[in-house]
C-alpha cells in the first residue's frame, strides 16, 4: 500500500498500544497484512518492472513519503503536544519498504536480503486499477479517522 495507509496505520496502533513489545509486531504485521489487500501504489513499478525504478522511486520519495508524515501529523499530532509513539508506528511500518532499498538499488543480494525480497514481494498484490487499488486505502484511512 502507499506509505500513507502504512504509516497512519502504524501510527495508530502505536499510539493506542504504547508497549513497542506489543506494538511493533503488530505494526509489522499489519504492513504485510495491508499489502496482501489488492492495491494500487506508485512504488508498484519497483518490484513489478513495469515502471521505471527511478520514475516510481522518485513518485515514492516526493509525493507519497512527504504526504505519509503529513497525514499522520493532521491525525495525531495537530492540537496536541507531541508525542512520539505516532512518530515511531508510523516509521516502522515503513521499514518492510525501507528494507527493499538496498534489495532494489544497491544490488545487495544478500541471503537475508534476498528472502526478506522474496517474502516482501509473495505478500504483495497489487492492482493497475487506481480505483480499486485506492478505494482499501481510503477505507482504512477513514477507519483510523473515526475510531482514533
Ligand atoms: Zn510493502
């Protein structure tokens, strides 16, 4: 999914569960969870090779990462002194992504690498259909928005 529902999903199970022992892997999980859910994000073009590496890199790196901390900033953050659980949620929900980095673009194909990759990419489904593939996001966003 796009960094947006990732990371505001992170953050809200962060902020609702503060013990990282319990958090943090239901933060992981929901990661894998959320990209088992046929989707549509512009980081597609990295692992399926239909896009340019670099065209899909850089959609990731300056529309949906900015937005992604933007979002969680407008949901857990405005009017409130800061906190940094929404801030750690919504990071490591987004480190299955970060890890595929090195896999994708410094050509590290190390043993651990490879099967995170490997694994990453089998519970990964996509969609080229943008409504469909935006139409889970939304719903999970507008989920976090009414029960948060
Ligand atoms: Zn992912």
């Amino acid at each position: 999914m796009l960094s947006i529902a990732h990371g505001s999903t992170g953050a809200f199970i962060a902020s609702k569960i503060p013990n990282p022992y319990i958090s943090l892997p239901l933060i992981l999980a929901s990661h894998f969870l959320e990209d088992s859910i046929p989707h549509w994000d512009v980081g597609q073009g990295l692992t399926s090779r239909k896009k340019c590496k670099r065209a899909a890199f850089l959609q990731e790196l300056f529309f949906d990462f900015p937005l992604s901390i933007l979002v969680v900033y407008l949901l857990f953050q405005v009017g409130r002194p800061f906190d940094w659980r929404p801030w750690f949620g919504w990071f490591i929900s987004l480190v299955p992504d970060f890890l595929e980095f090195p896999y994708l673009f410094l050509e590290n194909r190390s043993v651990i690498i490879k099967k995170f990759a490997a694994f990453h990419r089998w519970s990964h489904r996509s969609t080229p259909n943008k409504f469909w593939g935006l139409l889970p996001q939304v719903l999970v966003l507008l989920l976090i928005m009414l029960v948060k």
